[in-house]
C-alpha cells in the first residue's frame, strides 16, 4: 500500500474513509487458485453438482456445524475465472480448503492473499502457509525417493528406513519450529505417517505444545496414541464387549487369556486392505487351530451390522467373530482400547493374554506364529 500523506482538514472526511478502508483489508484473507483441466474435470465428475462446493473449516472447532467458516459452489464460470474469495483472516487458526473427492488443503488464513496449489494441495503467500508449502514439498520429495527405491529389484530396506526416518524428523522439527501455533499439526501429521511405532509418537505428544493443544483433532489423536503405546508387546490385554452374530453379548476375554494364543483381526467390510488380509488369516486358521492357535475377528467402523454380516459370509470366514457398534462417528470400545487408528489391525496374544506382537501383516503372521508350533 503507498505511503499515506496527511492533508489539510478539508479533505479529513475523505482520509477517515480510505483509513476505513485499509484496516478492513488488513483484517481479510483473500484465497485465490486456478484451476487446472484436471481440477476442473475432476470437480465436474461429481455426479451432484450441488455437491460441488468449496469448504473452509476452522479446526479449532470440534463441531463441524461451528467449524464451518464459508462455502462456495463451484459453478462453471468459477472454475474457469479461477478462485477469488475474501474471508476474514483468523492468523492463530488453522483451516482446511477442502472439496469433495478433489483436494483438501490445510492452510493458515494469515492477513494477505493465499494461493492455492490444488493438484500438489499445498498452500503458499503468507508466512506460515509457505512454511507448509516447504514441509509438504519436502514430504512429496521423500515420497518419490522412497518408491523409487521400494520399486528396485532387491530393494534396500536400510535406504528406505533412512528415508522414513528423514521424514519423521522432518515432521517433529516442524513441530518444535511452530510448537505455539496449530500450524504444528502438518509436521504432527507428516511424523505420524513415518513413526516406527506409537511410543516414538508418545515422545511428542509428552512435550508441552500448546499449538497443537488448541486442536481437538489433536487432543482426540493423542488419546489414542497413549492407548496404543499402553497396549504394545509384553502389555496385558484390554477388555471390550460386543455382539456376536445373533446378537449374543460376548467379551474378547471370553477368547484371549484362556491358556492358547489367539489372532486378533481388527477389520471393517468397506476396508479394502482388510478384506485383501482375509485370505491370508484363513489360510493361517486352517493350518494352525488344530494345534492349538484360535483366530478371532473383531468388526468395527461399520455403519450398520449388516454389512459386517454379508461381509464374512461371502469372504467365507468360518472362525468367530465380535461385531462392535461405533458409539459416534468417530467412537468404537474395540479400538479406542487398543489405541488403533488404521485398520486392518492384527494382533497375536499369549495364552495369558499378554500381547506377544501387534501391527501384523501378510508374511509377518505366519513368521510369527510359524515358530509357535514347532
């Protein structure tokens, strides 16, 4: 803005105005972006077009009804002028641009105009939103590094463990460089990707970050993070109760510290790689029960028990199953006492129901229950 000059009192009505003026625009975040043809053809394949609308949601807010601070329907002509919408800037807040099924882009609503990158959702034109533009590069960097390894023949397993580990360290020195502010959550979110293991999160969570204890995604995240690390190799099982086929009440400990080992199979039938494990844990039933070894399936996240039902009838599961209703959306006894946020969770006790090893997938079962019976 060019420097103000201070005329006589005549013109004082007028300077009052243009005063008037300029604090209203430093009060706003302007959000601008264009849209690539394929933006644009991935907005006009949503099927509804009143479905085809722009959110910004303040994530300070646990509710979304609250949470929501402005819509805009993506017409036609919005998409081809390109995106160019004031909203009141909110600096210590941290918000998400999201539409349906095409992107949603965490960004700070800082006073000054944000650009928005849809296709690589990612942020930049104000301080803390290209901070984000550098960490999320930074991460789709390591991301292009790490498969080009993993798709080598022999693939080097150190070389990819470096890169996770770049990456974790990545995410907590963004962290610590932001503590005080919600924007800390994107370096929260990139170390979750690459963490070993819940207790290498737990040294994070354990340091004083008020930014993030601003965030109820966070504080709710954290929750389960402390559950997990409780519920790791050489930790006592926790109990939960849900519902057999025909509605019966049954408890994991009518299962797990009974004097066998038994295979946990946390799933839900929406989860591909759920149902891509199921074969695999059949095939584990089948070759170890009459030694001793019984298999459990835990369902959860479903949104009605039918579809749990259909499911391991046509997966053909013969081994038993608990189905456990969610108590909201995002509330479910089985996995908040195991602190899972991913499914599919599989999970080996020990005949005192001690957990022998969690995490478990394809090859890794069978090498852990293989040596069992021998």
């Amino acid at each position: 803005m060019k420097k103000r000059i201070f005329y006589p009192l005549l013109v004082a009505i007028a300077m009052v105005a243009l005063v008037s003026s300029c604090k209203k625009e430093q009060n706003s975040t302007i959000l601008t972006a264009t849209f690539s043809e394929n933006v644009k053809g991935a907005i006009k394949a949503i099927e509804n077009e009143s479905d085809r609308v722009l959110y910004i949601h303040n994530l300070l807010e646990a509710e979304d009804s609250l949470a929501l601070v402005d819509t805009l329907l993506l017409t036609d002509e919005v998409l081809e002028a390109g995106l160019n919408q004031k909203i009141a800037a909110n600096p210590d807040a941290l918000y998400t641009f999201s539409i349906k099924n095409v992107a949603m882009i965490y960004f700070v609503p800082e006073v000054g105009t944000v650009k928005f990158d849809i296709e690589n959702n990612t942020p930049s034109g104000t301080p803390l939103n290209d901070d984000i533009n550098a960490i999320l590069t930074k991460l789709q960097d390591g991301i292009k590094r790490y498969h080009a390894i993993m798709d080598q023949e022999g693939a080097s397993e150190e070389d990819a463990k470096a890169i996770e580990k770049e990456l974790f360290t990545e995410g907590k020195d963004f962290i610590m460089a932001h503590k005080d502010h919600p924007v800390a959550w994107i370096g929260f979110s990139v170390a979750q990707s690459f963490s070993d293991d819940a207790t290498s999160l737990k040294s994070i969570t354990d340091e004083s970050l008020p930014g993030l204890e601003k965030l109820p995604i966070y504080l709710e995240t954290k929750k389960v993070l402390e559950q997990a690390a409780a519920t790791q190799a050489g930790s006592a099982f926790v109990d939960f109760e849900g519902e057999d086929a025909e509605g019966n009440a049954v408890k994991l400990s009518d299962y797990v510290g009974k004097g066998q080992y038994v295979l946990v199979d946390f799933w839900a039938s929406w989860c591909g790689p759920c149902r891509g494990e199921i074969p695999n844990i059949i095939k584990i039933y089948e070759t170890y029960r009459n030694k001793g070894l019984a298999v459990l399936g835990v369902g959860v996240w479903e949104s009605q028990k039918e579809d749990h039902l259909k499911a391991v009838k046509d997966l053909g599961i013969s081994y038993p199953q608990i189905f456990v209703p969610n108590k909201s959306s995002r509330k479910n006894d089985a996995t908040d006492a195991y602190g899972i946020n991913g499914i599919p969770q599989i999970i080996l006790f020990a005949p005192d129901g001690k957990i022998v090893a969690r995490d478990l997938r394809g090859q890794a079962i069978e090498e852990a229950i293989a040596p069992l019976y021998k």
